[in-house]
C-alpha cells in the first residue's frame, strides 16, 4: 500500500536502479505496474515489438526521476526489472518488495 510519493528511492533500491542505469538503453513503463530498464538495443528493439514506448536513457538523473513519477503512478502491483539479451529480468525491486520494506520501517518506528 502506497503512503506518500516518494522524493527518490530509498536505499538499497536506488543504488540497484542507479547500477542498472550504467549500462541501460532505455526506459519503459506500461502505464500500470510494469517498469523496465533496457540494457542493450537487442532488449530494447523486443520491447518495441511489444508495442512498449521507449524512453533513451541520455542522462542517469532524468532517468531516475521518470522512473520515480512511473512508481509513485504505479498500481500496487509495481515492480522494476532491468532486462537483458531480451530475455533475462534482473528484478531491482520485485513485487511488494518496497512496501514491506516501507511496511517493516513503519513498524520499527513505533
């Protein structure tokens, strides 16, 4: 369950995304849950055959604050995977994942 928008990812999920980005194409997102990260043209041109909008990774900032505005849209579904050789996830933050984390935060605070 999403709380509030989130300002940037909260660690370790950041560092993951930032590494990711390192070698990422492009950027992608289904308009639901599903937040892709290309990591090579051959990931990139399966995801166009898809039908998927392809947004060019130029500048690592930008792409993080796009995939920051796709998450905090995202239904609770969410999740982001960096894709290589068209075929193999490398899940970053996997369902749920961030709001159990979010979740286990909250009640260590109480």
């Amino acid at each position: 369950m999403k709380m509030t928008d989130e300002l940037t990812f909260k660690q370790p999920f950041l560092d993951k995304i930032d590494a990711a980005l390192n070698d990422a194409v492009s950027i992608t997102f289904d308009g639901c849950h599903k937040i892709y990260i290309a990591l090579d043209a051959k990931t990139h041109d399966g995801f166009v055959r898809y039908d998927y909008d392809m947004i060019p990774v130029e500048d690592k900032t930008d792409a993080i604050d796009l995939l920051l505005q796709w998450w905090n849209v995202s239904c609770g579904l969410r999740f982001i995977n960096a894709v290589s050789n068209d075929d193999t996830f490398h899940g970053l933050i996997e369902q749920f994942e961030y709001d159990k984390e979010q979740e286990n935060t909250d009640e260590n605070s109480n």
